[in-house]
C-alpha cells in the first residue's frame, strides 16, 4: 500500500467513526504496525535517489524546481484518476452522474486552477470547465499568455451534484459532499506541485480552506493552502452573471498577481486588459 492510499484508508475510517458518534479512536496492534511499515512521501523519494519533495511552505520565490518526474506525475495521477472513476463514497452523486470529471492539464503545471463542482457539460464530457464559465476560463489563461494545456484544471468535487427531480441546473456542493472528496484534490496537488493554486469562487474557498466568507473579503489576496501560494478570485460563472466591466477587471488584477509572483512578464497590452 503506497502513502495516499493509506492516508485515504485512515480518513475512511475516521469518517466512519465520526458517522457512527465513536468517541475514541481505536486500532488493533497489527494496524498501528502496519500503517508504521508504509514509507512517507520524503521517503519514497529518498529510496528511489531523489532529493526529498520540495517541502511546502515556501513561496514561489523560494520554490526549487519538482524533482518528480513527469512520467512518474502522470503514472500516480492517473492511478488516483482510476479510483476516482470507481468512488462510490457519495451514493446519491455515484448513481446519478455520467461520469467521473477528475482533472486535466499538464502534470508539471505551474498553476492550477480550483473550482468546485462539474455542472451538466463537465458531466457529460468529463472533463472540467468546458460549458461558458470554462470557456471564459480558457479565455482569461490565454490572456495570461498560456495555453489551457499548460496549466490544470481541477475541481473540489469530483461528481456533479445531483438535482433531484430536474435533469438540469447545478446546485452547490454540501460540506459534507466536499469533505469527502477532498483529499482526492489534496493528492493532486501534493503530485502536481502548483507554484501558486487559483481558487474559483466562496465554494472553492470553502473547500480548499474550510471557511466561508464574502467573495469581496477573501479575493484579490494572497492566502495558503498547505504552504503554496493560494489566489482567489471570482468564479467565471459569476462574470458571466454579473457583466460590470468593473469585476471583470478585479479578476484580471488578480491574474496579474499571480503572473507577477511567478515572475513573468507583463505586457502594457496585458496591463490595460479587460476581459
Ligand atoms: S464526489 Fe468525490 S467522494 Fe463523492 S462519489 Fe464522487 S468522487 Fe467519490
């Protein structure tokens, strides 16, 4: 058994036990052994000859180069990807949706990009961000001078919540819905190795981080998640809503602030943009 797969055993289990009202932990010898034998992250990379993960904690100034291998990102990704497809943790959602929507981008990308639920198109193609908030998206990563390959894309939940009674519509994920499918998304990040993570909305933010609050408090600034540099800024979903050129700005004000914390250039073009 590899690390993410025990820490997803021991977080079912802690979920259950919360579920069930358990007051204390409990575990026979043998477990307590068991999950002893399995090695670390850091020492994984240290038994294959490579330098120790670049601990978090640090910026984007400091952050040394990932020493994981593409080849190797792509083979743990989509190992994560498989148990995904075949989750079941969430009855209602397993049942009702198409399929599966995990992740997509390049596995060394620099920015990854959080959002929290597939609607009825990521459903259908399985793929996230490619209704009209995604192609926003894909236009607003462009003007930041990438292609949609370069960077990743991602959500907090990995289903569409379901809408019972209508084929139709998105609703928000629930806490409980997000709790349970995070720590696909932290085993993601923990592959990919962001420099800086962009949350896409209060949803996101509540998954990533736990708390709620106002959009107009939390975006614009710098936050953390796990010791990497965390942006939040608007869902595009909301641009959509809300045309005001004024918002629109606010977005590309923070893009400019994660081009500016990865140290790269900015153009005038760039400067006076609006989406
Ligand atoms: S939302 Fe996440 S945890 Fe829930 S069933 Fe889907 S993949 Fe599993």
């Amino acid at each position: 058994m590899q690390f993410p797969q025990a820490l997803e055993t021991v977080l079912q289990i802690l979920e259950r036990m919360r579920d069930e009202n358990a007051r204390r932990p409990c575990a026979s010898r043998t477990v307590v052994d068991a999950l002893k034998q399995i090695p670390s992250p850091r020492e994984i990379d240290t038994l294959k000859g490579h330098a120790p993960s670049r601990p978090k904690n640090l910026g984007a100034d400091s952050a040394a180069p990932s020493k994981m291998e593409k080849s190797d990102k792509i083979e743990q990704l989509a190992s994560i990807q498989h148990r995904v497809a075949g989750c079941t943790k969430c009855p209602n959602l397993a049942s009702t949706r198409t399929q599966t929507v995990f992740g997509v981008g390049n596995p060394d990308a620099e920015i990854m990009f959080v959002g929290e639920a597939p609607g009825a198109d990521e459903d259908a193609q399985g793929e996230p961000f490619v209704g009209r908030a995604g192609q926003l998206l894909t236009r607003i990563i462009k003007a930041m001078g990438f292609p949609r390959e370069e960077v990743y894309i991602a959500n907090v939940l990995k289903c569409r919540p379901d809408t019972p009674g209508s084929a139709y519509g998105n609703r928000p994920p629930t806490p409980r819905e997000m709790q349970t499918c995070r720590p696909y998304l932290m085993e993601q990040i923990d592959i990919i190795q962001p420099k800086v993570i962009v949350a896409l909305g209060a949803v996101a933010v509540e998954g990533l981080l736990g708390t709620r609050a106002p959009m107009r408090e939390l975006r614009g600034r710098w936050d953390s998640f796990n010791g990497t540099p965390l942006m939040i800024t608007y869902h595009p979903a909301y641009l959509l809503r809300n045309q005001s050129p004024s918002e629109k700005r606010k977005v590309w004000e923070d893009m400019m602030l994660v081009l500016e914390r990865l140290e790269k250039p900015i153009s005038e073009k760039q400067r006076n943009y609006f989406l």
